[in-house]
C-alpha cells in the first residue's frame, strides 16, 4: 500500500497575506511530498507495506515512525486552517473557558507554547483525561503516539514560515491563529472516542 500526499483544502495562495503561495509551494509540495516519498520508500517490502499509518506511526521507530508522523502531522496542520471566518462550537467554548479560562488567556498559552518550543516541533490542542491540554512535542513527535486525541496542531519548524517572516516565529503565530478552522476542531472535539480523526482518512 503506497500513501499518497493529501489534497490542500484550499489553493497555494488562499492564505495570503498571512501565509503565502510561496511557502504553501514549499511547505506542501516539497516537505510534506518529501515525507510522503520517504514512508513509501522506507516500507515497500517490508513488514508495514500494508499497515495503516495510524499503525505505523504506533509500532514503528526510527525513520520509518519519523515520516509516519510526519506525513499525519501535517495532515491535520492542513486541514486545521481556512480562509473563512469560523469560531469555536459553544460546546468547545464552554469547554476551553473551563479548562483555559477567557479565549484570549487560552489563546496566550497556546501562542507561548509554540513561541517557547526549543528547535522544531509541533504544538497540540489535545484531549487528555476528558481535559484540554496543550502539548508540546519535539521534531516528529505526535499524539496519536500517546493515545490521545488530537483537535488541532500548529507546526513550529522553521519551514513553515521561515520564507514569509525569517526568524519571527511569534509573528507567525500570531498570523496562523488567523487561520484556524474553528470547524475543524470543534468536529473533532465533538467526535466519539472511537471514531475516526475528522477530516482524515487512513
């Protein structure tokens, strides 16, 4: 089973002036495609050429896990962000300012998180023990590696915006909370346990 790159839910340049053509091109078509052609090459003929890539990133280690996480991770990146105007279902509302406290103390400590992660990595909105936790992991790191469910990620490796603002990650930040699909999270947030991550496909 070969895995194949993702369909963007939105054209190169639809996130511009936030985030533009240029990095998506980068960003999608060469990182994430690289992550892509490195899994298949890594399983053709081996024990995970039929696995899923939920089960691959679980069992596997080494190069063959780091591209299994990578290729998910940026999965849901992708699908977390929209150019429309969406908000947060009053459910998960209700639930962060629970947990969190005001939206903007929530979206300060997602903001600081990202901001504070040493080196690369990614920066999670997860369900944890019926709680909203923000998680940090390092390089390829992910979640679903936990058991945890996952309701929205932002990546902090320098290619996701090294292009558009240099070594300005908070700038970045700042710009990709623009971006979040409201929508997105709150299906997830709003999902069974067992039911598949939304927006995805194995």
């Amino acid at each position: 089973m070969a895995f194949e790159l993702m369909k963007l839910p939105f054209e190169e340049a639809a996130l511009e002036p936030m985030i533009s053509a240029e990095t998506i091109s980068y960003h999608y078509g060469k990182h994430h495609q690289g992550y892509v052609d490195k899994l298949n090459e890594l399983i053709a003929g081996g024990k995970y050429e039929n696995t899923s890539l939920f089960d691959i990133i679980r069992k596997a280690k080494g190069p063959t896990f780091n591209n299994a996480a990578q290729v998910f991770n940026h999965d849901f990146y992708w699908y977390g962000l929209t150019t429309e105007k969406t908000s947060p279902s009053q459910t998960l509302l209700d639930k962060i300012e629970h947990d969190h406290g005001a939206m903007e103390d929530f979206k300060d400590a997602f903001v600081n998180a990202a901001a504070s992660l040493f080196g690369s990595g990614w920066v999670w909105l997860v369900v944890q023990n019926g709680s909203l936790a923000i998680k940090k992991y390092e390089n390829a790191q992910t979640p679903i590696k936990d058991g945890l469910r996952p309701l929205l990620v932002c990546d902090v490796w320098e290619h996701a915006y090294y292009i558009d603002r240099r070594n300005a990650r908070l700038e970045y930040l700042q710009n990709w909370w623009k971006l979040i699909n409201w929508k997105f999270v709150s299906d997830n947030f709003s999902a069974k346990e067992e039911d598949p991550i939304i927006g995805y496909t194995l």
